[in-house]
C-alpha cells in the first residue's frame, strides 16, 4: 500500500507504462493519441493541451531587442524636444550613470505613415510600411534601469534569475503542436549571446522539458545533436540499449525521481529532431524573393544573419512551434552589438536598426501573406527605453530609462493600426494608461487562451505564476 511518505515502489513495468517503450515512445503515443487508441499509455509533456478557454491566437513569436531602444528616435514623436533642444529638462533625472544632461531633440526625421498615421522616425523606413498592421504601446515602464534584471523582467516578469521564462510558462500551459520540436525555441543575436545567457530562456521551477532550446544560426543548428560520423549505426544501437537498461533499473530503485523520466522524454525528442531538424533549418528551399524581402543577402552579415532567423521563426511557427524568441542584440557594455547608446545615439541606433529593420519587417509580411498573422502574435519588446536628455552636459548619446518606452504587437485579437498609452511631452514618463511587463505577459496568455491568474505551479509551497501578484490584461487593445 502507498502513502504520501512511503509511495509503492514502481515496477519496471510501471515504469515503462509512464515512459514509453524506449526511444520513439513519445512519437508513437502520439501518433495513436491522434486515432484515439493511446489512453493510458503516456503522458508526453510535449503533448499540445487544451486552452483554458477560446483562444484568439496559436503561437508566438517574440523579439526582444536588447540594449535599450530609445522611443523618442524610433516610435514616439516628441515636437517638444525639438523647441526645447539643448535646454535644461526642469526635471530631476535618477540617471544609471548619474550624468543628466541636456534636452536631446531627436537627431532623426519623423513622419506619419498609413492610414493609421502613425509617427516613425527614418531610422527604421521597412517598419514605417507596416504600420496599419501595429499595435504600438506607448507607455510602457519597467522597474529597473540595469540591462540584466530588466530583461530577466521583460523574459520572465522577474528582476532576479531563476524564474521561468515566457515560453516555459506557454510550453508547460499548451504544450507542443508538432511532436518532433521543441514547444519552445529561441534564435540568439548571431554575433553574441545575451548577458545571462541561457538563464534568459531557462524553464526555473518548471519541468526542465519546458526549458527554451536554442538554435544556432551557424554550422549545426543545435550541437551534438546530431550522431558524430565515426560512431556506427550497430555501435549507436547498442549504447542505446545498454542506456535503456540502466535507466530502467535506476527508475526502478528510484519511483519518486522525476528527473530521469523527463531526460528520457528529451532524449526521445532529441531522436526525432535528428529528422526534422536539418529539413527545417535548410532554407535552400525558400525562393529568391523571399531571401530578398528578409535580406539573407544582405553586405552586412549582421543583418543577414538575423534576417536568416526572422525567416527561421516563420519556418517554426508553421511547424507549430508554441513561442519563438529572436534575439537581437547580444552581451551588455560594446554599443556595436546591441543597442546601449551611451555615447553616441546616432552610430549606435543606425547600426542596430540596420541589422532589425528589414528582417522584422519582411517577417510580419510573410505571416500575413500566408495567413499565420490571423492566429500568431508578434510581439517586439525591448527592456527600457533611453533618456530624452544627453548623459553628460555635452553628450550624444542617452542613458537608460525605465520610466516610459514603446514596445509593439501585431496579430491575431489585436487591434492593428492603433496606438495605446502615452508618455508626457519630451518622453519622460508613462502618464496614459501605464503599462508594465506583468500587463504585457498576461495580456499574451489571455490571446493563447490562458488566465494568468489560473496558470500556476505548485513551488516551495507557493502557487507561482508568470505574473506574480500582479498584471492586468491590456483591453484596450484588444479588436
């Protein structure tokens, strides 16, 4: 007889009944799942799992431009700092690096595009054509103004590392439509990964399967996935039958370690992606018009290689891929690879928007021609904005500001063309309708079909959720 304290020791039938029968398990479950024929024969993480209620939308893609973008030179117009160039702000500015400046008008031209009308600087002209398609949120804030705990807030809704990331939450709520990939996949900055690393993307306190896999975007897309070449086929069997006894045994001698189980399932899935990882990744296939729109020919590698994983995103999503997240922008402290504009707002802004602009825009594009922005969410956040004023009396550059930025949406349940919020007159704070990160996320579960009030899990004796105590649904912005 079991017990909370002494459970029934698991059987090696048990076991294999919870497992699978070895590798190709959980593709087979699932492929008799489809037909109705596999009750009781596993419970594949992996499995795609109800909404809570009706979704408006399938998936996610998320890209997260890292360093700061400053929304008074890309998406908020602020004719005020234009009269006030060069004047003293009147305002007490608790900058990072404590060097408040001088009003900074925008050194970029704006003008209205669409039918919408909506205000976009020169820096970004493929993004200005997609306006009508937006959902701009002009008055977003964070609660911190270092890069690190920003973005672990903007990734996971936490300022500390540890917490389950966006995806994790979203795999681990809807699980996977497509067996043979991950639910969750991210595309790092091609020249660099992120401060923090994989803590970005890390699955916390969730079942390790729901962690983010990342793909390279350089040689094999995943490593050591693949078999090496001097191991031979009869040699890979038999290890992995050997392993499969091991593993056995010690389930056997060991019924409450889940952490076996779930290696197992990521070996499993590991099997499958061996196939459709290669296909998947081998852009060979997509026609010169669409390595053009995305600019995967692009003189600069930068923007080619990031065009190269907006274009991989698309490819993922139509795989029924739950969340993919594109990095841009890769470790805090070099202004070349991100976009920390400190010393220079011009260089840096120009760099970065060469690398973004174009593939971003050509990815919202794709989606909607072949009919995936109806149920997908593009979401682009970056994790603060930059002051309206110089970082020192005589600077050319902008400082971290957490106090009001813009982040956009597109897609399914929005309403596009629209714009949300506000900040005050030279972009200082958010003053209509402010909107923090927690609002951001639940209002992403709500369109996936998920109450981030109801979507929790059980920690050190806590039911712990993406949004913490906090968020709110942005129905503003809902069509």
């Amino acid at each position: 007889m079991s017990s909370p304290t002494h459970p029934r020791r698991q059987s090696r039938r048990d076991f294999l009944s919870r497992g699978g029968s070895g590798l190709g398990g959980v593709a087979l479950a699932w492929l008799l799942a489809q037909d109705g024929r596999a009750q009781g024969l596993i419970d594949s993480p992996y499995a795609p799992r109800a909404s809570q209620f009706r979704p408006r939308a399938k998936r996610v893609i998320h890209v997260a431009a890292l360093g700061g973008v400053s929304h008074v030179d890309t998406f908020d117009y602020k004719p005020e700092l234009e009269r006030r160039h060069g004047q003293e702000s009147g305002r007490t500015f608790d900058t990072f690096f404590g060097q408040p400046g001088r009003l900074l008008k925008s050194p970029f031209t704006f003008q209205q595009y669409g039918q919408s009308g909506r205000w976009v600087s020169d820096l970004l002209p493929h993004l200005a054509g997609c306006v009508d398609d937006l959902t701009f949120i002009h008055s977003m804030h964070s609660r911190s103004s270092n890069h690190t705990p920003a973005t672990f807030l903007m990734n996971s809704g936490f300022t500390l590392n540890g917490f389950p990331s966006v995806g994790a939450w979203v795999s681990y709520g809807l699980g996977s439509e497509n067996q043979n990939l991950p639910a969750f996949v991210v595309l790092p900055d091609p020249r660099q990964l992120p401060a923090g690393g994989a803590i970005n993307w890390t699955n916390g306190f969730l079942p390790a399967v729901h962690q983010g896999v990342a793909f390279r975007s350089q040689g094999e897309p995943i490593p050591d996935l693949s078999t090496p070449s001097q191991v031979f086929p009869d040699q890979r069997s038999a290890s992995l039958r050997l392993l499969r006894r091991i593993n056995e045994d010690y389930a056997a001698a060991h019924p409450d370690d889940t952490a076996l189980a779930a290696r197992i399932r990521a070996y499993e899935l590991a099997a499958q992606m061996q196939l459709s990882v290669p296909e998947l990744t081998a852009l060979d296939g997509e026609s010169e018009a669409t390595r053009r729109r995305y600019g995967l020919d692009h003189p600069n590698p930068a923007t080619a290689g990031f065009a190269r994983n907006c274009l991989l995103a698309r490819r993922l999503s139509e795989q029924g891929v739950r969340f993919v997240q594109i990095l841009n922008g890769g470790q805090f402290g070099s202004p070349r690879i991100n976009w920390d504009g400190h010393e220079n707002i011009v260089d840096n802004h120009r760099t970065q928007a060469m690398t973004m602009d174009q593939p971003v825009a050509a990815l919202l594009q794709d989606l909607k021609a072949r009919g995936l922005l109806e149920d997908t969410v593009l979401l682009w956040t970056t994790e603060f904005g930059r002051t309206p004023i110089t970082q020192g009396m005589d600077g050319k550059g902008r400082d971290h500001h957490p106090n009001g930025f813009t982040i956009f949406m597109a897609g399914a349940g929005l309403v596009p063309g629209s714009a949300y919020g506000a900040t005050d007159e030279i972009g200082f704070e958010a003053v209509q309708s402010p909107v923090q990160f927690y609002d951001v996320h639940a209002t992403l579960l709500h369109l996936l079909g998920l109450d981030h009030t109801q979507l929790t899990y059980r920690h050190n004796g806590v039911d712990r959720r993406l949004t913490d105590v906090h968020g709110e649904v942005i129905s503003g912005i809902l069509g």
